[in-house]
C-alpha cells in the first residue's frame, strides 16, 4: 500500500512542519536556532528522497552549518545567553496567521491535480558523480578560476579587517 519513500516523505514533512513551527514561535533566539538547523536538515533529507545527492550534502553543509556556526558566533559576543531572550511575535499575529492559512489553502487548491498527471521516465539516480565529472573535466579551468577569486578575496577581507596601528 505504502512504499519506504513515501512513508519517509510523511514522517520528513511532519518533522519540517513541527519544527518550523517551533522556529516561529519560540521566545528564546537560541531554541529558534536550533529548531532552524533541524529543519534545514530535514529540507536535505526531501533532497535525499528525491535522489538530489548532492543537493543534499549542499544544504547540510551550506545551510545547517551556517546557521550552527552563527549560533556560535552569537553565543561567543554575547555576555550572556539571557540577553538572547526576545519577544518573537508582535500584536498582529492574528493577521499573519490568517494571511499564511489563506496561502496555503491557495496552494493546495492550486497543487491538487498536480501530481496525478506525473508519470516517472526513468529511476532517480545520484548526480554526484555527473556534477564531479562535470567540474573535474569540461568545467575545470572555469572552476579553478572561481576558487581563485574567492581566495583573493578572503586575503582582501584578512587585509581589510587587521587593525592597522601607526609606528613612530
């Protein structure tokens, strides 16, 4: 009746919507933060499901890292972790509520029939290993010349932030 994936896909949404919902409604910026990094993981394992590998590894790597690494940085500057504490909503969250149900009821409406026209060409393979011939053969040259640019610009940034002091 139900296969492995889509079974998968139901517990992934449940986890991304439960989540999600902790990240808008969480008073502490830290808990927010976490529950962020919870659902851009489980964004990553729809990215699994679909075969998208390497999109998977991206967004673990780019986005769950990220937002990890600026929750460090933010627990290093600040004094304390009380001063995180905020208030996360405002005294229009009625409207916004009712404006996101409205947009959702627009989607389902819209995305209803979408999926029984879809007929599957062939199996969801890995795209690794094409995107890694890809920029390790016909694209090298252009992607070595980017990592070029971006290395000068990390020793610009290094430049630019060192403190220059005047010696006499």
């Amino acid at each position: 009746m139900f296969s492995i994936p889509s079974i998968a896909f139901y517990v992934l949404s449940v986890v991304a919507i439960g989540s999600a919902l902790v990240v808008v409604t969480s008073r502490n910026v830290f808990h927010s933060a976490l529950a962020l990094t919870g659902t851009l993981a489980v964004v990553a394992g729809f990215f699994v499901l679909l075969g998208a590998d390497f999109l998977a590894a991206g967004q673990v790597l780019i986005y769950v890292g990220g937002v990890m690494i600026i929750m460090l940085f933010v627990v290093m500057f600040s004094q304390t972790p009380l001063d995180a504490l905020q208030r996360q909503t405002n005294s229009q969250w009625l409207w916004g509520l009712l404006f996101g149900a409205a947009v959702a009821a627009a989607l389902v409406r819209s995305f209803r029939g979408a999926y029984r026209a879809v007929t599957v060409v062939s199996e969801m393979r890995p795209t690794s290993a094409a995107i890694g011939r890809l920029l390790l053969g016909d694209m090298l040259v252009p992607f070595e010349a980017v990592s070029l640019v971006l290395l000068a610009a990390l020793v610009g940034a290094v430049v630019f932030a060192q403190d220059r002091k005047v010696s006499k």
